[in-house]
C-alpha cells in the first residue's frame, strides 16, 4: 500500500493561514511564562482563561490561549 503525502485532509479544510496560527497559538500556551506577581517560572494555564501560578497560588483570569487581553 502506498502513503500518499496528502495535503488534502484537515490542510485543505482549514487552510495554511489557520494552521499556522494554531501552531502560533499553541506554540504560545506551551511555552513559559513568568507569573507576574512573584517572577516565579511555575506560571501557567490551569484552565481555558486561568492561569495559576503553583508557586504563590496567584490565579488570573485571561483568554484562552494566553495572559494578556
Ligand atoms: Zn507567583
């Protein structure tokens, strides 16, 4: 059986633009951010528009995808 190298599929249906943007967006909530009130590197997303910092417990509300508004 041959793989086809398909860019049909999910490429075609939601297009390059999108894609990149997820990659952007994804790219963005992976990666580590400082918490804003103590500077400690344990800031992250607990919950879609929370992040939580496990350091001081220090909880804020943001988007989905990352702290700023
Ligand atoms: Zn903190």
């Amino acid at each position: 059986m041959v793989k086809k190298k398909s860019l049909k599929g999910l490429g075609a249906r939601y297009g390059i633009k999108l894609r990149k943007q997820y990659t952007k967006i994804h790219f963005q909530m992976k990666s580590k951010r400082a918490c804003p009130d103590c500077g400690s590197q344990k800031f992250g997303r607990e919950s879609v528009g929370i992040w939580r910092c496990k350091k001081c417990g220090i909880k804020i509300a943001g988007t989905a995808y990352d702290i700023q508004l």
